[in-house]
C-alpha cells in the first residue's frame, strides 16, 4: 500500500463552490480535467480533479430540498454542512482522510476521545467514460465539532475504489499529481491541537503557540495564525479570514513536477497566477500560486516536490 492511501491519510479536500459548472470551468482553464458531475442522496452535487493517490472534491448545493434530510441514526446532515458554508463563502469545507475501515478507525479515534456525530453509508451513481452506469459505495465516518464548524474531518472507506480511480480520469493535463495538504488560519493555532491529536493521534501532532503541523503519514495539515497566513503566501494578494469564519481552511498544496508545463497550461487557459518563492522551513524553492478570489475562494499553492 502507498503510504498516502494509509488510513487516516489526506484522500480528498471537499472544495465548496456556488456554481458547480463554473468551478469546473475555472479548473479546466488551469489545465485540471474534472470528472462528470454527480450526485449525493443528500442534495449535494460534485465532481473530482482525480490523482493517483487523492483528489480534490468541488462540492456544490443541488437540490436544496435535501440539504436537511438525515444521513445516520443520529441525525447527521452532510447536506447542511455544505449549505451553511456556502451561506457564508466559498471554499475548503470538510477533509476526507482514507479509510479501509471506517467504523474500525472511528473506533479509533472514539478511543483516543475524538469528537463524532456517526457512521454514514450511502451509495452514488457514476457514469463511467464509456457511458456505463455503476454505483459508487461508501462508508464514512464524521469527525466533526460543533466549537469550530468550518474545519472538520471524515474518514472515508471506498468499497469500490475502481469507480473513483478511474484511469482516464487519473492524469491531469497541467501534471498535477497529488494534493499535499491543506492549510488552516487560526487565532490560536495551539487550540486546535487536542482536537488534531484526537483525530490523527498524538505522535503525528506538533503543536506551539504559533503552528501546528500534522502528519499522517506525511504532512497533511498545517494551522498557522492571520498574520503568519499574510507572510506565507507572498507574492499573491491574501486577505486573512473574516474572525467570524476562523479557524477555517484556506489553501491547498498541490503537487507539480513540472512547473513550466502547469505554467504553460494557465497561460493557455488564461488563468491569472503568480511566480514565488517558498521561504518556508528555511526553504527558498520555486512555487506557483493562485489567489483565493481566482480559485473559488481557495489559495491553490504548487511545488515540485514532497513537503
């Protein structure tokens, strides 16, 4: 097994948008090539720019009749967690972390006193490329908490992997290849790391006042505060959160080996982006980035190498 898809690594950030069609769009002019749209039972509509370890999820409101139909016993909505994000902007929502197991991870993380609202089953349609219809088959696991709503975790456990992975959806034209983590801004960085530590365990937790790293199994989520979040992404316009929002996601790392080739692929498809510099770790590497407002609400960040 790759050690990306061990359990609790990063399988799929859930990147909530407005207008889905739109979304896709604006991925398409970076040189991604998303799936075709689908559906949740829950009134959720998707679709995924595909790696060959994780993907990113566009996630928008369908059908929002459903938003508030239950999903488990115990009266979860994923439906509304993705409407009330919308209500207040666009961007990360939700972490799938992989999952082979899911009710035996949550049984994990029960026993480590994680936070969660239930076990979820549910099954999707799909139209494969040759026109096929299939379905998906899922369990998940909802770590979430009601102190800090717009960052939260799900473990994910795909029955039929071969109907997400599918081969023509893998390879993105840009070279895009992984997603390496997302990014958290936070008030209080350290606050977040006993909730950190109950989901991903204490070993993969690194906590001071100002940062918090988690890896698991390779670093997955870094939480830093406003003003860290302005000198990290120099070179693009950044504007921190509204305080009301925070903690909440705000960037994606992404992963691509060739820069000049993305590079070539947003000019092409008129993609506005910026050339940085990487100062991070003592590091000074060569990163493209694109602003939150140009991303549906997200900063997309891309090196050549591993974290």
């Amino acid at each position: 097994m790759a050690i990306d898809n061990l359990p609790f690594g990063l399988e799929h950030p859930l990147l909530a948008v407005h207008d889905l069609d739109a979304a896709i769009e604006t991925f398409r002019c970076m040189g991604f090539s998303p799936s075709p749209i689908g559906r949740h039972p829950w009134g959720t509509t998707n679709s995924l720019v595909m790696f060959p370890a994780n993907f990113v999820e566009l996630i928008s409101v369908g059908d929002p009749d459903r938003v508030d139909d239950p999903v488990n016993a115990d009266g979860f909505r994923f439906g509304r967690v993705i409407a009330d994000v919308l209500a207040q902007r666009e961007g990360l929502s939700m972490t799938a972390l992989h999952s082979k197991d899911a009710a035996g991870d949550h049984a994990t993380v029960l026993g480590r006193d994680g936070p969660s609202k239930g076990l979820v089953d549910f099954r999707r349609p799909v139209r494969l490329p040759d026109g096929h219809m299939d379905e998906a088959v899922v369990s998940l696991a909802m770590l979430l908490e009601d102190s800090h709503p717009n960052v939260g975790y799900f473990l994910c456990h795909q029955h039929k992997p071969d109907l997400v992975w599918v081969p023509d959806w893998l390879h993105q034209p840009n070279g895009v290849d992984k997603v390496l983590g997302t990014i958290i801004c936070a008030d209080r960085p350290a606050d977040l790391a006993p909730f950190h530590a109950s989901v991903f365990g204490d070993e993969a937790v690194s906590a001071s006042d100002e940062r918090v790293l988690v890896k698991a199994p390779v670093r997955t989520v870094e939480i830093i505060t406003p003003d860290a979040m302005a000198n990290r992404f120099s070179g693009i316009q950044v504007s921190p959160p509204r305080p009301e929002d925070r903690p909440v996601g705000v960037a994606l790392r992404l992963r691509a080996p060739d820069l000049g080739r993305l590079i070539g692929c947003l000019e092409e498809g008129g993609s506005a982006f910026a050339e940085c510099r990487d100062r991070t770790g003592g590091g000074n590497r060569a990163v493209i980035r694109i602003a939150a407002p140009d991303a549906h609400g997200t900063i997309l960040e891309f090196v050549e190498g591993e974290d």
